[in-house]
C-alpha cells in the first residue's frame, strides 16, 4: 500500500512534509512517493537517513497556491503536484494521497480525476474533533459552501460509516447542527436536511447545537461547508486563546505556577487532545479514492499521522463499505452501479 504526498502544498513545504513522510516510513514502514520539485526534495531528503526505507519522488514542475482557483488547479496546471499526485492515485501506483495544500483545489482535482463515488453527488470534508468521551466527525468542513438538503444527508451517510469503521462507534449518532433542538428551529436547509435523514436507516437523533459537538452525546454532526469551516476556525481559535490566557495567568501568580508543576501531566494530556496534529488530517469522503486534506500550518506530527490514517482508511475499505451503505440506502442503484463504483 503506498500513499502519494503532496510535497509542495502548505505553508512549510516541502521541509515539513519530507520530515512528516520520512517518520510516517520508519515508524509504520509505510511505501511513500513524494510529489514535487526533484531537486528540492533531493536536497531536503538528504539531510535525513533513508537506509531501510521506501520513499520515491515523482516529479512535478507547478504547485496550486492557497489563492489558486480550484479551476485553475484542474484546468491550467496540469503539472502540479497535488494533480500528479492525483493522477498516481488514478492510474492505481499509490493507494492514497495526502495533502497540507489549497483544500478547495484538492477536492476539485481529486473529484476531476478521480470521479465521484455513485449515490455521492458532492464530495465532502470530514473533521476529526475531540470531545468529552472521544471524537465527533464534522461534515462538511469548507469543501461545499451552498448545500442542499440531500446533500447533507449524503454527509450524514459518509460520516457515520466513516465513524464506525474508522473511529470504532458501532452506531454512530447523527445530528445535523441547528440553533436549537426543537423541530421548528433551524433554517429551511436544515429543516429539510432532518426531513431526509428521519427517513434513513441511520442512528438519526434530530437536531444538535453547537455545544453538543463537544459534549460527547452525538457522534457525526452535518451542515454545509460554511457554517462547517466556521465552527472549525472559531473552535481552532478558542482552543489557542485559552491556551495563551492560561500560561498568561500562571506566569503572572506564585501559588498558579507552583500549581502549574503538579498538574503539568494534566495540561501535556489536555494539550495533545485539542491538537490537530494528533488527527493529522481530515478525510475527503466521495470520491472514488482516498485523499487526506490536512491544515495548511501543518507540522511533521500531523503529516505523519495523516500518512497513517489515509493507510487505515484503506486499509478498512471505508469507499466500500460507504458504497454498500449506500446500496441501503437507495435500492435504485443499481448492483452494477455499485460494482463499478467499488472498483
């Protein structure tokens, strides 16, 4: 199984993404093929030890900016590394592909290239959040701004077989987030969305609010991609602020220090729960292989962890049991429909 890098997206590329990959070799032994300027990967990889491990370069002569069009990523640069990267997963020589890049662009060329799972009719970004008792799965996190409302039932399809494979919630709790619990809350897409989803096979529980993300009492939250990459952003923040507001206040008294030095194992635990990085990336759900979007600030720790996980959601099939849940779900498709998908 071997999983394609995209070397040359996000903000510290490629240092950050040859160290990520060179970590995610040696501890997993995983095949690697990093895509992008030949020269300067050769230059960065040969600071590191390579003996024992299987990494390869694929050479790629463009890279999509973060202010790159997703048109632009499909239609002009055709050698970029995010869309040879793509073309590896297309043509079967990798089995999965990572980027920290433009996410807009990493689905639009993925999507192209690698088409559309049949019953999924848009792709969407699946966030990994911690919560009180474990982790909650976001969808969509950014990647579909104007939804409608069977696309978030889609989501809440994806999202719970996602879950249950990959986070192990035998059956997951749906929810799609709303500014209220009650039935007559919510806007006329959620409103809708909840209509559908009441009528599906899945652990459906209603309407959720922003708080039940974290709570712990419901496993995969939907909404569209705006109000998704909001609660992302504002959650990336909080987390940051109330990190900077407690260091703040312990360097500022005695007795908070004193106590700082007994509950240090307390804060390392509560620091590595709320990081990213520890997630290492969010899955791109829908299409017909599997991508790894990860932050664009991403460090080594979350390249190398999202290396991992694109190998375990191969390795536990997730776009086929998604295809089969689907079958469920819509009896019209056809079995050859879901053959060709499955292949």
């Amino acid at each position: 199984m071997v999983v394609a890098v995209d070397a040359m997206g996000g903000d510290n590329a490629p240092e950050v993404e040859v160290e990520g990959a060179v970590a995610a070799a040696r501890r997993w032994k995983i095949p690697i093929v990093l895509v992008g300027d030949q020269g300067r990967l050769d230059a960065v990889l040969s600071r590191y030890d390579l003996k024992g491990l299987d990494i390869a370069i694929r050479h790629a002569t463009e890279v999509v900016g973060m202010h790159d069009s997703p048109s632009d990523a499909v239609r002009k640069k055709k050698d970029s590394s995010i869309r040879v990267a793509f073309d590896l997963l297309r043509g079967n020589e990798v089995q999965a592909v990572v980027s920290a890049g433009n996410s807009g662009a990493t689905m639009a060329v993925g999507m192209f290239l690698c088409k559309r799972i049949p019953g999924i009719d848009r792709p969407a970004i699946a966030t990994i959040l911690p919560n009180k008792k474990s982790q909650t799965v976001l969808l969509d996190g950014g990647a579909n701004v104007d939804c409608k409302p069977f696309h978030l039932s889609q989501f809440g399809t994806m999202g719970a077989v996602y879950a249950k494979f990959m986070l192990g919630k035998e059956r997951p709790r749906v929810g799609v987030l709303s500014n209220g619990e009650e039935e007559s809350k919510g806007n006329e897409l959620a409103r809708e969305a909840h209509k559908l989803l009441k009528q599906s096979s899945l652990n459906y529980i209603g309407f959720v609010e922003g708080r039940d993300i974290f709570s712990g009492d419901v496993d995969v939250v939907v909404c569209d991609g705006f109000v998704g990459n909001v609660v992302l952003k504002v959650s990336e923040g909080l987390s940051e602020a109330i990190s900077d507001m407690l260091r703040g206040e312990i360097k500022q008294r005695l007795f908070a220090k004193l106590g700082y030095l007994l509950a240090r194992p307390a804060f390392r635990a509560f620091k590595k729960k709320v990081d990213y990085a520890e997630y290492g990336g969010a899955p791109l759900l829908g299409i017909q292989g599997t991508g790894m979007i990860c932050h664009g600030g991403s460090n080594a720790r979350a390249i190398m962890n999202a290396i991992h996980m694109a190998r375990e959601s191969v390795s536990q099939r997730i776009n086929d049991r998604l295809i089969a849940q689907l079958g469920m779900e819509n009896p019209e498709l056809s079995d050859d429909v879901v053959k060709r998908g499955a292949s």
